[in-house]
C-alpha cells in the first residue's frame, strides 16, 4: 500500500474581520498543544462570549490564578487569544478575548 501526500496541514483561523492560515509546522503544533490541554479548552469556552480576567476565570473553573496564567500564557503563545490590561482593585488586571471565532484544520 502506498501512501500518497496530496497537500500541506494548513490550519485556517478566522472571525469576521480577519482570516489567517497557517502551514508552519512549528506554529501548527503551538496550536495543538495549546488545544490538548482540557483546562485550555476550558479558557476558550469561558471568555467565547466576552473577555475575561484571569481572576474571574479562575474562579469560574475553581483554579488558581496561577495556574489560569500559565495557561493563558499557552494559549497567547499559540495564537489563540489576546491579552489586555486594565486597572483594577488591586492593581492591573490580565484580560484574554478569543482571536478568532473559527478554527479550520485542512488536510
């Protein structure tokens, strides 16, 4: 049996302004590996509708704020999200809004 390649692993995120795609290997797996991770799949879920601070999003999903950053910081590393500052009681808050609302992986 031969296998055959008949195109490149393209990953195509985008929302309604903006469409990227992407056929780096290396940002092909950021991608992956951030999206591996059930408490990053969480994050997603919990700032689709609005942005978030990590304080909140910590407490919605009964974690640590320091793990939450951690995994924000994948997440921005990969990609998928953007990070803003804002001030806040205590200081400055960390706030993370999805990128893009779609993300297509083409064989």
């Amino acid at each position: 049996m031969e296998i055959t390649q008949t195109g490149i692993l393209e990953v195509n995120l985008q929302n309604k302004s903006e469409s990227i795609s992407i056929e780096s290997d290396e940002q092909i797996e950021k991608i992956v590996k951030a999206l591996s991770s059930r408490t990053r799949r969480q994050i997603l879920k919990h700032i689709q509708e609005q942005p978030m601070d990590v304080s909140n999003i910590a407490t919605n999903l009964k974690m640590t704020e320091a793990n939450i950053s951690a995994q924000i910081k994948k997440l921005e590393e990969a990609g998928l999200i953007k990070c803003s500052y804002a001030s806040g009681d205590h200081g400055v808050r960390k706030i993370s809004s999805l990128k893009f609302k779609k993300l297509v992986i083409q064989f």
